[in-house]
C-alpha cells in the first residue's frame, strides 16, 4: 500500500514536472530576424530599428508605414555599400563612413566630361553665361541712432578710418574684419540694405540705415556690372555641374544594381 502510495506521488510530480515547462513565463527570443542578407552577411530588424530612434526622440511617428518604407529603403543602400566595400578591403565601412565612400568612388571611377558636352550644356541653359550685378560691402552696425550718427561724422573727415571704426565700435560679427560683409546679389541682402548698397558707388559710404537688427553704417568695397560670359569663361562651372550630375546617375545606377542582389525581408520590418 505504501508502495502504490509512492508511485502515485512520483507520476503525479512527474506529470506536474512536464506540465511546469508550459506554466513557467514564456522565454522566447526577441522578435530579430534577418532582413537584409547580401554577399554572406546578414543585418538584422534590430539594427535598422536603432537607426528610427532619433527619428522618434525628435517628434516623428516612425510607425507611420509610409515614413518606415522610406526610411527602410535608405538603410538598404547605406548598408549593402558599406557591405560590399568591406568586402573589397576598404576599412571602416559602417554606414555613411569615408570608407564606403572612398570605395564608391574607386568602384565608380572618373567620367570626364567633353568639350561637346560643356558646349552643348552652355547652348541650352543661357542663364550660366549670365553673371547678375554684384556689389561687395563693409558696414559698421551700431546700437544706438546717435553713435551711428557721430561714425558718420568722424568717416565725413576720415574715410579712411572705416574699418578702424568697425574693428573698435561694430557690433556685427564681421567687426574683426574691419567689418567686411562680402559679395552679393541682389535678393541676398535685407531689402533696405540692398537698396541703399546698390545705389552707391565704389568706396563712398552712407549714411545711417535702420533696420532691425540696428543702425548701420555702409560702404561700397565694389560693384561688377552684370554681364554675359563667354562659353570658355563659363566652362569651370559647367564642367563642374555636369560632372556632379554624371556622378549622381552612374551612383544611383551603382547603388541600385547592388541593392537588387540582396535578400531583402519587408514584411519583418514593417512589422510593428
């Protein structure tokens, strides 16, 4: 009788030893599948979900499915770069890295461009040979109405001391600069600076201009007349535009043979 007693005891233990593994908390793995694997290596959705983090910190709702595909399809191209570069032996490869970089453009190599092409680019957009008036300016900006008024009245004896005055009395950030505030065109400058800057001429200096960010005082450094360009004037710039826009195809072209060699898992990243 003891003896069934016992063997009873160790069926029902054993039975509630098997049925225990379905009653102790659930211990399965984070849901972390692969969702790019390309050239043997695999990334997974963690690693793409860390990229949203300071996305959300800053107000974006990266749940959204439209904002996570887009987000989703640049990480793609970051990492299947950075994988195929390291592949090649360029170092230090992680996303948006000299590396990867440095790689893309020795996979990509130099696409001169050629006299027909620059010649052809100036024929079709007129509006590189045109070079707009320009004016270059100092000013002295001032707090107050009246010390505006006496800088102009120490310049009306001594023109020469505009940038003396500017280093000791200006307040703009240019003042170490004897106030030196550049080139511009029009448009680039506050309205009721431009339109006293452009109505002077080189090396004379105005009067007191008030705007809201003080009282200035102005002078002319210079003013280029706007003028036409020559085609082999024009054809630095030119050759620059189309070699960036060369480069911007024949990338695209690049990155998107690459992104369509891997294995890629949308649904685990849009996946919530």
């Amino acid at each position: 009788m003891i003896h069934s007693s016992k063997s009873r005891i160790l069926i029902v233990w054993r039975g509630l030893a098997v049925a225990g593994v379905l009653l102790l908390p659930s211990c399965r793995a984070p849901f972390d599948p692969v969702v790019i694997r390309f050239q043997g290596a695999d990334v997974r959705r963690s690693a793409f979900l860390k990229t949203l983090e300071p996305l959300a910190a800053n107000g974006t709702d990266t749940s959204d499915p439209a904002m996570r595909a887009s987000a989703f399809g640049r990480f793609i191209e970051e990492r299947v770069v950075a994988i195929a570069a390291a592949r090649q032996g360029f170092s230090d490869t992680s996303p948006n890295t000299s590396g990867a970089e440095q790689w893309l453009a020795a996979a990509l190599g130099p696409d001169p461009v050629s006299e027909a092409e620059a010649h052809a680019y100036y024929e079709a957009h007129p509006e590189v040979a045109r070079v707009e008036e320009s004016v270059s300016v100092r000013e002295i900006l001032l707090t107050t109405e009246q010390d505006a008024r006496d800088v102009v009245r120490i310049l009306s004896s001594d023109r020469n001391a505009f940038e003396l005055l500017a280093r000791s009395r200006s307040h703009s950030p240019q003042a170490a600069g004897g106030g030196l505030l550049g080139s511009f065109r029009r448009g680039e400058l506050p309205p009721d600076i431009e339109k006293v800057a452009f109505s002077l001429s080189a090396g004379q200096i105005s009067g007191v201009v008030t705007t809201s960010f003080g009282y200035h005082v102005l002078r002319l450094e210079s003013k280029t007349p706007a003028t036409i360009r020559t085609f082999a004037e024009a054809r630095p710039e030119i050759e620059s535009r189309l070699a960036e826009s060369k480069t911007r195809l024949r990338m695209k072209q690049f990155i998107d043979a690459l992104v369509s060699q891997a294995q890629v898992n949308y649904e685990a990243v849009m996946a919530r």
